[in-house]
C-alpha cells in the first residue's frame, strides 16, 4: 500500500481560482501599448511562473528592451492593472469542487498551506474568504527563486512542520508540477495530461477529485 500523506500544498492560480484570465488582460493592454500584441497561448506560458520572468518574456516577444527603471514601471502599472481586474473576486470565483475539499481536509484536521508565486496571493485568499483556512501562505513575497525551483514548496512544508515527502502537491502549471518533483512531494496535476505529464495523477479539474481520493493519500484520522 502507498504511505500515507500528512499535509496538502495547494497553487492558487489555475488550482483554487482562475486568475490566469485577468493577468492575460492586464499584460495583453500593456503589450498593446507597447505595439504588439500576445496570444492565448503565449499566456500559457506566464502560468505559474513569477511576474519578472513574465514580463521579461513579454519583452521578448515584443522585441523590446527596457531600461531597469522603465521595467520596474511596466511590472507596477500591470499590477495595479492586474489589482482593478482582481478587486471584486469573492467566494463565488472559487474554482468548482475546491471548497468542500478544503473543508474536508479542515474537519478531518489535516494541515494544509498555499505554495503560489503571486506576491498578491494574501489579497486574493481574503477575497475568496479562505484565508483564514490555512495553516500557512507562501508566496511570491517569501521567495528569491520561482518555480520551477522548489523553494516556494519547501518552504511550505516547513512551516507546515512535515516533511517534503509527507506533502500533496496541487499544481496547474509545468513549472509548478517540476518544483513539487525536485522538492520530493506527491504531485497532482490540474488540467491537460500532455501538458502536466511528470505529475504523478492529472485530473481535468478540481471537482474530479473526492474524498475518496484524498482518503487514499492522506492520512484523515
Ligand atoms: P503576481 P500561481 C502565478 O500564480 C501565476 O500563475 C502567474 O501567471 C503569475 O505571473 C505569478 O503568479 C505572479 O503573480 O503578479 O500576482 O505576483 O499559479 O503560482 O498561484
Ligand atoms: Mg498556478
């Protein structure tokens, strides 16, 4: 039988809620105003990765180059951007299936923390009204290395006080499905099975996974 797990780690982005959307507008605009324009499948690969990778990827694909002030100035004026877009997420903008997950997880008294490179991810868990859920947040703020390094992970196992091969992973993105590999944990992969392959099971979305599923990982008693 497979060992049991002790604590969950959840992304945000693309896991708990869809904000991938919202942070396509927010740079698409500033693309626009640059001259060029980014696809949808551009976009796929801002998900879960930090917002300076993104914008220095952005610029690349514009085929811009910024001074290091004009570039602080761009991340500043998406993310307020990014923020107008944000500010009227509530609980209803929880991805289907999420909730009774993580009220399965609190009555059964299973720890459980958010490993996310969104420096805005305190705001959007408040918003959603699940912030007081969870053990622990990690984000973008408490890292120097984004994912596909498993930093934002360990660190979350840390602070959970259990150890990295004791953790579930929920993850939507490449970089965040290789950050739980190097970091040692159990990986489930949210989306298409081509693109999350290396995780250890992929489900389309969160409302595939049940109880059930959660009992055969995680210790629950
Ligand atoms: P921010 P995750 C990630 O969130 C997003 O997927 C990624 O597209 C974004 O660039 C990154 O957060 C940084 O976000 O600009 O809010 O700091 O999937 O790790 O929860
Ligand atoms: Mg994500």
């Amino acid at each position: 039988m497979m060992n049991k797990l002790k604590a969950v780690i959840f992304d945000l982005d693309g896991v708990i809620v869809d904000t991938a959307r919202f942070h396509y507008i927010a740079w698409r605009k500033m693309a626009n105003d640059l001259g060029f324009d980014i696809t949808l499948e551009q976009n796929e690969q801002l998900k879960g990765v930090s917002r300076v990778h993104s914008l220095n990827q952005i610029l690349g694909w514009g085929n811009i180059q910024v001074s290091q002030p004009e570039f602080e100035a761009l991340m500043r004026s998406k993310n307020e951007h990014y923020l107008e877009l944000i500010s009227n997420l509530n609980q209803e903008d929880l991805l289907p299936g999420v909730q009774p997950i993580l009220d399965y997880l609190h009555q059964h008294q299973v720890p459980f923390a958010l490993g996310s490179a969104s420096r805005n991810a305190r705001a959007i868990l408040r918003g959603l009204k699940i912030d007081g859920m969870f053990s622990a947040i990690v984000d973008g703020n408490d890292v120097t290395k984004a994912k596909p390094h498993p930093e934002v992970f360990l660190i979350a196992a840390e602070k959970l006080g259990v150890a990295p091969d004791q953790c579930l992973v929920f993850e939507d993105a490449q970089a965040g499905v290789e950050a739980a590999n190097r970091a040692g944990m159990r990986c489930v992969g949210i989306g298409d099975q081509n693109i999350l392959g290396k995780a250890d099971y992929v489900f389309s979305d969160f409302s595939q996974i049940n109880t059930e599923f959660i009992n055969q990982h995680i210790l629950t008693d």
